[in-house]
C-alpha cells in the first residue's frame, strides 16, 4: 500500500512525487472545489434519499471541503469530512463557518485508510476525485461497505475508458472492469451521472492560475523549478486526458441483494 503522502500526491496529479505535497496549498489557493462538482453530488443525494435532515455523510479525501459545506447547505445533512492535508482543512471549517453549517459539518485532518476502522455507520459515502487511495475499488469498496448502512450508498467520482476505445493508461480503468470490482466487492451500480469535465469548470482557467502559482514558486525556490514545471506538465496531461479519452462519471453504488 502507498503510503499516505504518495496517495495525496497521486490524487493531486503529482504522479507520486511527494515533494510536491508542502507546495500544494500554494499551488492551488484559488481553488475551493477540487474536482468533484457538489452540485451532482447534491442532486444525486436528492433523487436517492429522503429525510435529508437525517443523513449521516462521510466526505474521503474532502479536500476544501466543497462538497460536504454545499451538500449541508441545501439538505441541512450532518456531514463528516477527512482529509491528509492540514491546509484544507483549515479551509474547509472557515468555510462551514461562512455558509453558517458548522453545526453540520465536522471536518478532521487525517489517513482516510486508517480513520475508517475508527468509524461507525454512514448513509452515504462520498469518494471524490480521490485516486488509488485504496490501491484498487476492490479494496476501497470491501473496506468501506462496512461502514455503510443497509440501505444507504455510495458516490464515487471516477473517470473511466469506453470499452470501445483502444486508450490505456495506467491509473484508469474500462468501463467493464470497473463495474466488475464493484461487483466482486458485493457492490451494485445503481446510477450515474456523466460529467463532460468542461461543462463544470474553465480549464483554461485553472490552468491559468495553476500556471501563476508555480511560477512565482519556481521564483522564490529556484533550485526546485523542475519540480513545478513537472506539476504543470502533469496538469496539462491530466486535464487532456480527461476532457479528450474519457468519461467522468459520478457513479452511485449500493450493497447487492443477497
């Protein structure tokens, strides 16, 4: 298993290197949501759940907390949010603090892989944009079906490649095999809701401001200009690859029927 710094690094498109990781919170301070678009989130909690009020939501790898302080605002759900980066922490509780949800929404800096066997049962499980941090969805969903009531579910955020398309790479999946971790694990794919990446965010954009950053980094650390210029060219890859080989997809997953 990698360990925790080499996961967020992995999630954050950093291919792994960690030595980005103190350099993160500058990279992407114009940044709140962190890939995953709450509003999908929101509307699938909406169309698979009711007594909102009620709801019991675990955010893993929450990043800027988004997702849990905009969910907690349209549904008034109690939402429990964990992330490896002490930064983003920080920022999402100044931000349950603005939307007035600090009632709802906990927020806890730590390793999702470990935190988990701490916890008890939610009705929805977020993972958003989170990369390998299982190593494989086999693994994450037998992990975390435990903590998962009977009738609750499951959002994940993943990109895979059409079974049609003759791409590869290396951190995604085709679509079959995809669903047939989720089937192994004694998951059930229930719903989704594609997301054309450019739909929800201006690529241009964020690189922009992603571009802005590391180069007033490479400024101030000289002797690690390669390691920003690496993160940008890892950027740009990413962003191509989502937007132009395959599809993004919020996929909502609950326990199959025995």
């Amino acid at each position: 298993m990698k360990t925790l710094e080499e996961s967020i690094a992995a999630a954050m498109d950093a291919q792994q290197d960690t030595a980005i990781l103190p350099f993160l919170p500058t990279i992407l301070q114009d940044f709140w949501e962190l890939g995953t678009p709450p509003e999908i989130v929101i509307n699938l909690v909406r169309k698979h759940c009711k007594a909102y009020s009620n709801l019991r939501v675990l955010d893993l790898g929450c990043g800027k907390g988004a997702t849990s302080v905009k969910l907690a605002a349209a549904l008034k759900c109690h939402c429990f949010g964990i992330d490896g980066i002490p930064e983003f922490i920080e920022t999402s509780k100044e931000k349950a603090r603005e939307y007035s949800v600090e009632t709802l929404c906990r927020f806890e800096l730590g390793d999702v892989r470990k935190k988990i066997e701490e916890l008890d049962k939610f009705d929805v499980i977020i993972l958003g944009a989170t990369g390998p941090i299982f190593d494989d969805y086999f693994t994450a969903l037998t992990t975390l079906s435990k903590h998962l009531t009977d009738e609750g579910m499951m959002i994940i955020e993943e990109g895979y490649i059409d079974d049609t398309s003759a791409f590869q790479h290396p951190a995604y999946l085709p679509r079959t095999e995809l669903l047939a971790q989720f089937s192994r694990a004694g998951m059930e794919w229930v719903d989704e809701s594609i997301e054309k990446y450019s739909e929800y965010t201006n690529i241009a954009k964020e690189m922009d401001n992603i571009t802005i950053r590391c180069n007033e980094l490479k400024e101030k650390y000289p002797e690690k200009a390669l390691l920003f210029e690496n993160y940008m060219q890892n950027q740009t890859s990413e962003y191509g690859v989502l937007e132009n080989e395959m599809t993004g997809a919020m996929m909502v997953l609950k326990k199959a029927k025995a």
